[in-house]
C-alpha cells in the first residue's frame, strides 16, 4: 500500500489512521484534529468533566489498539469511527452504573463520601444507619480483603481491573471476592430472613 504523499495536516481521518499503524505522528495528528470537539461531545452527553476526560483518553487509547481493524475509506470515515469508539464506551459506562446502582439498592447500602477519600487506603465508608441490620451483619461477617473488594466495586463503582490494582491481587482475585463476599452476604440474609 502507497504512503499518502500528502502532510499529515491534509491527510484524510481514513489515511491518518491507515498511517499510524507505522508512523505514531499520524496518530497524534487524528488526536489534536478531533480531541477537542470530542471531549465536548462527551462532556454534553456526561455532564462531568473528570469523566468526559476519562472517557476521551480511553476512546483514543481503543483507538489505538484498534488501528489495524479500521476499514473506513471516506473522508469523515475515521471521525465517525472515533465517535463510535466513544458511543460505546458512554453506553458501558452507564449500563455498568445502572447495575451498579441497582445492586447497592438491593443491599441497602449508601455512600457517605468522607473527606480523607476513605481511612488507610479503604474505600469510602458505608452508612451504617442506612443500612438494614440484616446488611451490617452479613457484611460484617466478610473477611476484610471481601469488604474492600465490595466496597470498590459497589460504592466506588471501579472496574475489577482497578480493584485489582488497590488490592494488590489480579483481576480474577478481585472478582472472586466480590462475588464470593456477595454470595456470602445474601446467604446469611437469607437465613436471617426465614421464620
């Protein structure tokens, strides 16, 4: 395949891209072309700074690993590719909140966001008085690495990748304790709850 002989700044979305697979110039050109308007797109359908910058990082760096995959050819071909990178990605994110905030509901937890962030490294800490005392107890009765674990995942909201780097474990680690801690909150729940 021939080279565009064109400057980076004349360049095609379609033919940065192609480019970047071996010229990394090429890629930061696509960046400073679209980074701006699309952290705008973001910031509108987010409403959050920190997260439209989260997202727009993480919309580059699919993007990037995803080189070779692009098929596009059109002139808007690749800012229409960029776009769906970050339509996905807005989507995950909410999907993932939603569940998230569903299964805090279903275990009557609440954040209160303490001003240190959470004590030693723990994550923020949960209402006691907002939970039921079925919850306080079942989540008493986890081992400390479960607690934190849960409370990442749950109050926190972090991805088990995340979760895996405040505990110092895999990835793996860290969802087999939330699932494990969780299993073990709603069987003790269970059993508080029959006559």
């Amino acid at each position: 395949m021939d080279r565009p002989t064109k400057p980076p700044s004349e360049q095609t979305d379609a033919d940065l891209i192609r480019a970047a697979r071996t010229e990394p110039a090429a890629f930061e050109t696509l960046f400073e072309r679209h980074a701006t308007a699309l952290r705008q797109w973001l910031f509108a359908h987010t409403g959050d700074t920190t997260l439209s910058q989260e997202l727009l990082a993480e919309t580059f760096a699919q993007a990037w690993l995803g080189l070779r995959r692009f098929r596009g050819e059109g002139d808007r071909s690749g800012a229409a590719w960029l776009y769906g990178i970050a339509r996905h990605l807005v989507h995950q994110h909410y999907r993932r909140r939603r569940v998230e905030t569903a299964g805090r509901k279903r275990l009557g937890m609440a954040l209160i966001a303490s001003d240190d962030g959470g004590l030693d490294g723990m994550p923020a800490s949960l209402d006691a008085k907002e939970l039921s005392p079925a919850v306080r107890e079942a989540f008493a009765q986890l081992t400390a690495e479960q607690q934190a674990a849960i409370g990442y995942r749950v109050v926190d909201e972090l991805s088990y990748g995340e979760i895996a780097v405040r505990l110092r474990c895999n990835t793996v680690t860290a969802r087999t304790r939330v699932y494990r801690g969780l299993q073990t909150m709603r069987s003790v729940i269970t059993k508080g709850a029959r006559p």
